[in-house]
C-alpha cells in the first residue's frame, strides 16, 4: 500500500509539473517590430462630416412602403458634395438605386482589385425609447469630443472613414497600383437584397474577382476577455448563417375553466426547455479554436492553465465557455427563442401554441443538420417543427488568415493603434460581406475603432456614440490599409 501511495504521488507531481511547463510555455508570440505611423488629420472636421452624415435619417425598414427615399436622395448628395476629390478621381456607380459603388483605377490592371464596403442605412429607434438617448438620436451632436446619434457606429462612421482615407490620400497624391473599389450600402440592416448583393451580381458580370474585401464586423476591443488587458482585435474571416424555426405545441384546446392535464402552452414550454437543456453539439475547434488559442496567452495564469491544458481540462473549458454568452457563440449554433404566439382570447386555449426560435449557424453545421438536432430533440406526436425546406442561410466560407488582404489589415492595425492583439475571429451577426465574398476570394470583416463592454449597448440600442479621437483613429487606420493593400 505503501509503494502504491508513493507512485500515486509521484504521478501527481509528473502531473502537476507537466501542466505548469505547459502553463509558461503558452505565452504570447513576440510581435514583429513594426515603426508606428504618425498621420496629420483634422480630428474636427471629421466629427463634423460624421455628424452631418447622422442627422439624415436613413433608416431601413422591413415594410418597402416604410422607406422614405428623399433621406437616401439627400445623403448620397451630401456626400457627392462633401467629399468632391472622391468624385472627380473614381468613377461612380448606383446600385440598386441607392448603394454607392466607386471604382479607384489602379496603375496595373494585371493585379486583382481590392473592396472597401461600409453601409449607411441604419435600424430605427425603439418606439418610446426617445427619451433615455441622452441627446436626440439623429441630432449628430458633438459633446465634449463625443458624436453622437443613430449610425454613429453602425456603420457610418465606416463609410466616412473610408471617404476621410481616400480623400487624404487623393490630396497627398497618392496613386494606387492595385484598383479599389468602394461599396456603400443602403439595406444592410435588412439583408442587402437590393445593395450588396446586386453589387456582387455587378463585379460578377463585369468579370471581376476580388483578391480581398473588407466588410464591417468586429472592432478594437477593450475588456472583452477576462484577464485580457491589451487590446483585441479579431479580423472576422467568417460569419455565421441563420435560420428561424417554429416549434408547434398541438392539444385539444377548448375553454380555460376546463383545462387538460397538458395544454399547448405547457408542452411548448417543456419544448423550449428541452432546446435550451440540449444546445447543438460544439467545442473549441478550427477557428474557435485559433483565436482562443492567441487571446488565451495574454490571459492570467489560471485561465492559461486551462487553455494550455485541454488534453485535461477541456471538459472544464468547455463548461466555462458555454456558460458565457460570448464564449458559447464562438464555439456553437446558438439557440435563442424569441416570438411566442398562441390563444386568442385569455379564456380560450389554444389548439397550437407557436414559438419562433433563431439559430445562428456556425460553420462547421449546416442549416440541415440543425433542423435535424431540433427535430431529434423536441418533434413528437404533440411537437411540429415547420421549416420552409430552402429557407435560412448557411454560414460563409472561412477565409485565410495567412493570406495578403489579412496581414495586410493585421499591419495598418498594429502601425496605427500599436501593441495589438490580432486574431482571426468569427461574427456572430450577419453583414453584407455574405454577398461580397461571392466574388472575393477572401472576406474580411472587421472596424478599426475601438469599442469597450459600455459601448456594445449602442448597437441597435440607445446613446449610439463614438469618440472623435476614436474615429479619426480609424481613419488612419484605413489611410494605411489603401496604402498597403495597394501597393503591391
């Protein structure tokens, strides 16, 4: 018994000193020696032209016969007069009306062009929700170095970037070898029906095939992972697809003074439940598993621990990251419920009790096999799931992330904004960059600002806001990005 306790223990010291040797060799690879680059710009004139592009109300609806075309008319004037120099040196192109395509000839045809793309269109405000912004949403404010408003980060304040860069550029002279083009969508927030995807159906016909396109996505992120004090920047290489479910609940139904042992509503929510309890099968793995792998170096000791451990604490990891709502989209479809319906009349019980519920569908599963884990789940002879068969979205394809248009990015990130995280990362949402990379060989998504945990409530929320030191920042960001990924 003796020797017996004396092995087990010189197993665990094994154990334990192969877990910290592990531990201290998972830290971060050395940064490449990168010269910052210092650029002139007129921070306030900047905000002043952000601000201005808020005040115009171009907000897309879900109704057609919501849009008001004369703030989309009176935006795309304001910007033809605004940024003039873009206009006279790049040739302009409407695209479903109201998306703005500009083409930046470049020295040697030879080369594969490159895309920009941002989109002006924003969502509406919560009806009733006026009244916590802290000034009015489409007021363009500018308060101690603060723009304001609806659009301020989602996602004018791209599209002026973008105008800001190339404007700097065509005033230093600066002559592109490889062609740009500019894509400035109108229906992003519903899709891009008629904007991004007609522009895909334009490149295609005019048999151009991108080398690079760079969408919005992620940003500079401040505090997003725990323990992780330098900035984080994930270049977004891929999206994920979404598709909408109904899971129907069936009983008799008839009045509420007479209700069955089990009626719709609760073998719905037994359903629901159920989905909850059984999420769609996932795991750090491919591109989860790349960017957790570099973020994960910076973190403190114990969670490195972890990270560098999984052969022995994956199952732990595993826990840890499901239960954060962050952590569980990078690794998995997600399952969110979101519509219910059911009687109509509060004495009356329902023959069907519906319930809506979105998958966000990550790469490595398809829109099929995730009607197929739902069905396995939940589907009985009181349980329907309906699924338009051909509806939904699969997720993109995964682009590199050692290829030029990524390092490119990753480097104007690093000369601009200094010591940076970098790694490849995956959106969780959806942007018009699903149609761009129909005729881009790589997709990138990803805003050079920075946003912190306070900031993500603006998106599609309230007091939508973005610094002036922030935006100009992007800029010179994108004033690098053109010269990198042009120059070559």
């Amino acid at each position: 018994m003796k020797r017996g306790f004396i092995l087990l223990a010189c197993t665990l010291v094994l154990l334990a000193g192969v877990v910290v040797i592990r531990t201290l060799l998972h830290r971060p690879e050395p940064l490449p020696a990168i010269e910052p680059q210092q650029i002139e710009l007129d921070e306030q004139t900047i905000a002043r032209h952000l601000a201005e592009a808020v005040r115009f109300e171009t907000v897309s609806h879900q109704q057609a016969e919501a849009f008001e075309a004369e703030e989309f008319e009176a935006f795309i004037a304001w910007a033809i007069e605004t940024y003039g120099e873009v206009n006279e040196a790049m040739a302009l192109e409407r695209i479903g009306e109201y998306t703005l395509l500009y083409r930046w000839a470049g020295a040697d045809p030879s080369l594969q062009p490159i895309l920009l793309t941002g989109h002006y269109d924003v969502v509406p405000v919560i009806p009733g929700s006026e009244e916590l912004w802290e000034h009015p949403p489409f007021s363009g404010e500018i308060r101690e170095g603060i723009i304001w408003g609806r659009g301020a980060l989602d996602d004018k304040s791209a599209v002026i970037a973008q105008l800001e860069a190339a404007t700097h550029l065509l005033r230093a002279g600066f002559e592109p070898k490889r062609t740009v083009y500019f894509s400035f969508g109108h229906d992003e927030e519903i899709g891009g029906p008629r904007g991004a995807a007609n522009v895909a159906g334009h490149l295609k016909r005019e048999g151009v095939q991108l080398a690079w396109s760079l969408d919005e996505g992620s940003f500079l992120f401040d505090d997003l992972m725990p323990g992780v004090e330098a900035l984080m920047a994930p270049i977004n290489v891929a999206e994920k697809g979404s598709v909408s479910l109904e899971i129907v609940a069936k009983s008799a139904g008839g009045h509420s003074s007479l209700p069955p042992r089990q009626t719709a509503v609760g073998i719905l929510a037994k359903a629901i439940t159920a989905l909850e309890d059984n999420p769609v099968p996932g795991g750090l793995s491919g591109l989860s598993e790349q960017m957790f792998d570099t973020t994960s170096r910076y973190m403190p000791f114990g969670l490195r621990m972890l990270f560098a451990n999984r052969w022995l604490f994956g199952g732990v990891l595993d826990d840890q990251l499901s239960a954060q709502a962050f952590g569980n989209a990078m690794m998995r479809t997600t399952t969110a419920p979101t519509m219910l319906s059911g009687s109509v009349k509060t004495n009356v019980l329902p023959i069907e009790a519906i319930a809506t519920v979105n998958f966000r569908v990550h790469p490595r599963d398809t829109v099929e096999s995730v009607v197929d884990h739902v069905k396995a789940v939940v589907e009985n002879e009181n349980v329907e799931v309906r699924w338009p068969p051909g509806s939904g979205a699969a997720a993109s394809e995964v682009s590199s992330w050692d290829s030029a248009g990524f390092h490119v990015v990753e480097r104007a990130v690093q000369e601009t904004w200094g010591e940076v995280i970098v790694t490849p990362g995956l959106m969780i949402a959806g942007s018009d960059s699903k149609h761009y990379g129909k005729v881009a060989d790589d997709a990138y998504r990803f805003n050079p600002m920075k946003v912190s945990q306070a900031d993500i409530t603006g998106f599609h929320g309230t007091n939508e806001k973005i610094a002036a030191d922030n935006l100009a920042q992007g800029t010179r960001t994108y004033i690098r990005i053109l010269e990198l990924g042009t120059s070559q």
